[in-house]
C-alpha cells in the first residue's frame, strides 16, 4: 500500500509533529512511501520568502535526521505534476463545494484579502493524493472533509471523461500519540504558533525544552493521586502523562506535579537527543541532503508522469 504524508513548512517542526507523525512514518517506510515537504500548500497564506526558504531546508534535514532514509523524499514544487493536475482538477471542482470546506469557511471567507489560494488549495491536496494512486489514505477528523472532496472529483472526473483516477478509501488511522499545547491544552501543539511558549520544537535545547515543560499547566489538585490521566478534568496533566509515555517513560512513583515536570522534561531531552546530533550532522553539510531530494523529486516526476498524461489525455489536452 502507498503511504503519502506531506507536511506544510508553515513553523518549526514540533515535539507533537514527531510522537503523532515522524515517528509513525519511519515504522512505515520502504520502497512505496512518499513522503514530501509542501511549500505549495505554505503559499495560501502571507509569508517571507527567505524565511519559507529556511524552513523547507530546516523540515528537509529533519525528515532524514529522524530516520525517513528508506522513503521517497521530496519537496512538493520540484513536482511539477502537482500543480499541473491541481488545475486539472479545479476545471472539475465546483465552487459550492469549496464554499463548504472547513478552512476557507474559518479564516478566509469574507475577508476581501484572503488569497485565491488557500480557496483553491484543498484541490491541491486533492491532486497530492491522487497523482499516486493512493488506495487508503489514513486521515483525522481535521482532514476528512479534504479526503471527501478528493474522492468526489475523482469520482466526477472519471465519470466525465474515463476511469483515470484510483478513488481512495477513507480509512481511521491507529491511534497515535496527540500532545497538546502546554499552555492550552485543550488544542494541538502547533508549529505556528506565535509565542512557541506551548511547543517543544525538535531543535530546542535542553535547557529551552526544560524550561517549557517546567511551565506546563497544570492543575490545582495536590495529593499522590493527581497526577493521572483524566482529559476531562485534568488536561494538561493528562498531556504531560501522556508525552511521558510516548517517550517510553512512566508515572510509578511520581506523586508531585514537580516531579512529573522534571520526568516527562529528561524523557524529552533523551527522546530528541538523537535528533539534534543528526540534525547537526546534516546542517553541517547540505549537499548530501539536496541529492536525496533530487532523487526523490526524479523519482516522483517518474512515478506520477504515467496519471498525469491519463488526466490531461482524457481531458482533451492530448
């Protein structure tokens, strides 16, 4: 089965990036994983060039620093097939359906600045997963709407001009590691985030993850029973448990919120230690990493040349 994970280069890779996601796809690698950097997707919104630049080379050195080396690697522009068949498939779209998506309806309709892009970009992503034939794609409920609409103009173009496009299954993904913003709880560790007082980046230093962690909310509750997990009642307590475990660590013995800050911050440290040697390893030299992304781009111009010439030739292009 085809694994396809792209990830938007919009801030600083993030603790919660790794448990939920890094981590998953290296236990998912091989030959028919590909796994890109999507700085299309990042232009739907104001940015700096120089520092979108950074950050494609930053998020592509981490990609390999945590071990995705068995994978296609890519970044989503150097695909030209990517933006070629988002068009194909926006002369397909309609636009009652992109009034409806969650994002547009959130922070871009009736707003006279927004760009067309970020109106248009869950057609891009539509055109992320069907250029490779993805037959499952596993999705979150933040993501199912896009997953929906993908099917549905696979679906419609393939009923108007022939059976171009695989039209994927929605599939519940296994449930991973969700860590949640130290200083809200209540929503996801985010890697855009203005502060970052509530993320743990992947290249914090100690001290700096330390520092974090021991201002982590908490709670009011005291005795040996109120570090334990309870979502409900105890968010950021049940966060902090819950980091700890995806590290590899346990609450026995803990009974002081203290305590808990101090373990969860060492399993953290250890947990990225790795990471950051690699990491640094890579920076220091960023020709080998360009190569692998070279390859990996060749590699997907090749493997998404054969949908891409279906689509255009059914269309009436060819």
């Amino acid at each position: 089965m085809t694994h396809l994970s792209l990830l938007k280069p919009t801030g600083h890779l993030t603790l919660g990036n790794y448990l939920g996601a890094l981590r998953p796809m290296t236990a998912a690698q091989g030959d028919d994983a590909y796994y890109g950097v999507a700085d299309l997707h990042a232009l739907t919104v104001p940015h700096d060039p120089a520092q979108l630049r950074a950050l494609v080379r930053e998020m592509a050195t981490l990609l390999l620093a945590v071990g995705l080396d068995s994978s296609t690697l890519f970044v989503q522009s150097h695909v030209p097939a990517h933006s070629e068949l988002a068009y194909l498939l926006e002369c397909t779209a309609h636009t009652g359906e992109l009034n409806r998506m969650i994002q547009f309806k959130e922070k871009g309709r009736d707003v006279p600045t927004t760009r067309a892009s970020l109106y248009t970009y869950p057609v891009l992503m539509a055109a992320d997963i069907l250029l490779y034939r993805a037959e499952r794609v596993p999705v979150g409920d933040d993501q199912r709407q896009h997953v929906e609409l993908t099917r549905d103009l696979a679906l419609r173009f393939n009923h108007a001009y022939g059976p171009v496009f695989t039209v994927p299954e929605i599939v519940t993904p296994a449930t991973g590691a969700r860590v949640m913003d130290l200083q809200d709880p209540a929503t996801k560790m985010g890697k855009s985030h203005r502060s970052g007082a509530g993320a743990v980046y992947l290249l914090d230093p100690p001290d700096v993850v330390r520092r974090k962690l021991a201002r982590a909310v908490t709670d009011s509750d005291t005795g040996p029973a109120a570090v334990r997990h309870d979502r409900d009642t105890k968010p950021g307590v049940t966060n902090l448990v819950e980091i700890l475990e995806a590290c590899g660590g346990s609450t026995d013995g803990i009974t002081s919120y203290g305590a808990l800050k101090r373990t969860v911050a060492d399993a953290v440290v250890a947990e990225l230690e790795p990471v950051q040697k690699r990491y640094a390893e890579l920076a220091a030299d960023p020709v080998p990493v360009a190569a692998v992304f070279a390859a990996g781009a060749d590699r997907c111009r090749s493997v998404t040349a054969e949908v891409l010439t279906a689509a255009r030739t059914a269309i009436g292009l060819v």
